[in-house]
C-alpha cells in the first residue's frame, strides 16, 4: 500500500503541472441540505479531469530509458488524455489505443493534447478489446504501460487530490465523498485523509449498473462483473485495481450505489441551476446526497467533481434517463382497438389534461381487430401514473409497460 510520503512526493512532482483546482462552496446545495457543501472542482482541471495527476506522476518516475523507449496506455477518455498531456510535458512518445467505436470528439482532444508526441490506435469494440491490444503491444516493443488506476504512483498522483482539499479547508471535514471507477482516485485520497483527517467520514460512490468495488468488499475478494452498464463510461469498469481494492477495503468507510437516472437528474440540475457542466461520472458525488440527507445536516461536507468531459450527442439519453428515474417517462405497448375513435378516447379519457404524448409509433392492420401502438407519456408529476394506469385498465385497453421490460424496450425503441 502506498503512504502519505509517496502522495507528497507526488505532489512535489505535479507542481507546476497540474492546475490546483478550487474548493468551492455551493450554496444552493447547502441550503437545500442544510450542510456546508463544498465542491472540489477538477472538473476544471487541464485535461478537465484528475487523471493528468496520474498520469504524470507515473510517467515522471520512468527511468530515462523508459521514457526514451515510448509509453503505452489504453483508454476510451479521460486516461488518454492525461497520458496525452503528459507525453507532451515530458517529450515522451506514447501510443494510446482506443475503441473503435471512441466518438470522433474523444479522439481529437487526446491529439490535441499530446500533439507531435501521441499516436492514437484504434483496435476492437470495446475498452476490453483495447486494453488487451494496448497490453500486447508493450509487451512487443518493451515500452512502459500506464495503467489507469492498479498502479501505485497513479495512486499516489490522484491522492493529491486529498493533499489539496486538507491545504485549502483548515476547518474539520466530516463527510468526503469520492467517485470510483477503478479506484485509483479513492485509494489515492483515503490515504491521506486516514493520515491527516481520520476522523472524516469516507465515502466512495459507484454507479449501480457498474458497482464492482461495492461488490468485491461484499465479497472480501475483488470479483469481476460479468455484465455493466457503460452509461457513466469514466466509472464504469467490470474489475477493480487489485491494489485499489485492498486500500479502498480498509479505509473507506463506506461505499454507495447510484442509479444512472439519479446520476442524469444531477447532470441537468448541475447545467440547469450552477451552470457547471460534468460528465456522468463528475455527478456522482453529488447525486450521493440525497441518500445521506439526514446524515450530513449541519455538517461540513467534500464533494470530488471529477471531471467534465462530457459529449453533448448524449444530451437526449441524459434527459430520457432522468425522466424515467424521476417517474416522468413512461413507455406502453399498447393493443389499439381497430375502430375509429379509439385514439381519440385515449387521448380525451385516459391522458390528463398535464399529460403529453412524446412517442407514438403504429401501422395499421387491416386483418385484425387490434393493432399495436408504441406510446410515450411524459407525466408533469410523478403521482399521475397510478390514475393513468387506472384508466387505461378501467377502458380495456390491454397494455405492456415496457419500462419495467429493458429488452422489449431496447428491441421496440432503442
């Protein structure tokens, strides 16, 4: 396990290389909880997340032969540009692989950021693919890999993260809240915090679709996920760091899963009202509040914004995930009578005058009685969905919710 000594040598090492990011206070959020919130923004950071930390911190402590012979990494975001930046900073070649399918965005900034000195291959589907592509061309060329997380320099750059929340707030911190992806930036920022705070309550927080290190302490041994949802893609992984596991497993003292939907209502709350934009992962600190409402009332409280890398193609999937959290969205397949007027009571009889229609979707049978329609509702209130389903139930219209059917639902509408 890494020490405090080895995050402030790390910290000597980034200085002048990373922007130090502010601790913000937030009074919308402190108000609405009744706390102190403070906002650790490396949402700000260079590379607009904490990952340059790592990165360079690893890549500083090469050998001169090793930064000669060229660095490898493996990384569908944030990773590869911190590794990019770095290369750059350093005159180290690197080669990063990325998936295929990394949107163009993506790719442009890695090379924005390392210019001259960053070859971007793209190999395989998915971060898996890449990864084992990226490890075995290291193998092959004896060039350095830096991991995004399972190592301990890159644990000990994102523990400078904690170094600057203890410089910058002298007062105590009760709760700290930390994302997890990998577990590099919670190992790295529970050390120093167990060190120099260890009266402060540590908080890791996962997505729910991806929570492997919530699951391994579980388990007392780091388990692999066999399936994950990817949507909060800069914290969802299958498998924790083996050395991130075993740090986080006995200094943090509690780990949370949020929903990908609380996660969007967060994404939009933060744009809406703070105009802070943050990618999935950048909300999940903030999203954890609302399930430690009570906890933190009167207290003083860290947030770890993460990053802000965020692609505005996803806008429409941020706000359609944050309706169905919020009981706003709801999709039905729907037996339409084949008469003339059914649609017309449905509309009249079964939707309230609040109701919209967002998604209609029918063909015609000439050769049947009923035909089936794909319908969207989008509710003003969530309370309206029991007197829809009443109606509905009360004018024999035979329905499937297809919310609670994921398959159907990706097979019917995508």
């Amino acid at each position: 396990m890494i020490a405090l000594q080895d995050v402030k040598l790390a910290n000597k090492a980034l200085e002048n290389v990373v922007f130090r990011t502010p601790l913000m206070k937030n009074n919308n959020l402190s108000d609405k909880y009744g706390a102190n919130i403070l906002l650790k923004r490396e949402d700000l950071q260079i590379v607009r997340s904490y990952k340059l930390r790592g990165a360079y911190n690893k890549m500083f402590h090469l050998t001169q032969e090793l930064q000669t012979n060229g660095v490898v990494c493996a990384s569908a975001g944030n990773h590869a540009q911190g590794v990019a930046y770095s290369c750059n900073l350093l005159g180290v070649k690197g080669t990063i692989f990325m998936p295929l399918t990394t949107p163009k965005q993506k790719i442009k900034q890695v090379q924005l950021f390392g210019k001259q000195w960053v070859d971007v291959v793209l190999r395989g589907d998915t971060f898996d693919d890449a990864y084992a592509e990226a490890l075995k061309f290291s193998q092959e060329k004896h060039q350095a890999f830096i991991h995004p997380f399972d190592d301990n320099l890159v644990i000990a750059g994102q523990g400078t993260v904690g170094l600057e929340i203890l410089n910058d707030y002298k007062d105590r911190i009760d709760y700290l809240f930390i994302p997890i992806g990998g577990g590099g930036l919670a190992a790295g920022v529970s050390t120093v915090f167990k060190a120099l705070s260890p009266s402060t309550k540590l908080i890791g927080v996962e997505p729910a679709g991806a929570s492997s290190m919530k699951e391994s302490i579980k388990n007392d041994i780091n388990t692999t996920l066999q399936h994950i949802d990817k949507f909060v893609d800069g914290a969802a992984v299958k498998r924790v760091g083996d050395l991130t596991f075993e740090i986080c497993k006995e200094k943090l003292d509690d780990v949370i899963s949020i929903p990908e939907g609380k996660v969007c209502t967060t994404i939009l709350s933060l744009y809406n009202e703070e105009a802070i934009v943050v990618e999935p992962a950048g909300a999940l600190t903030i999203s954890a509040l609302d399930f430690f409402a009570e906890d933190i009332k009167g207290k003083n409280v860290v947030c770890v914004v993460s990053g802000s890398n965020n692609d505005i193609m996803r806008t429409e999937e941020i706000k359609e995930r944050s309706l169905f959290y919020e009981g706003l969205k709801h999709y039905f397949l729907i037996q339409f009578p084949q008469r003339p007027g059914a649609l017309r009571l449905f509309v009249t009889e079964v939707l309230g005058e609040n109701d919209d229609i967002t998604y209609f979707q029918f063909s015609k049978k000439n050769n049947r009685e009923s035909g089936p329609v794909i319908v969207g509702v989008e509710l003003k209130d969530p309370k309206d969905f029991e007197s829809l389903i009443q109606k509905m139930k009360e004018l024999n219209f035979t329905y499937e919710y297809l919310n609670e059917n994921q398959a159907l639902f990706t097979t019917l509408i995508g």
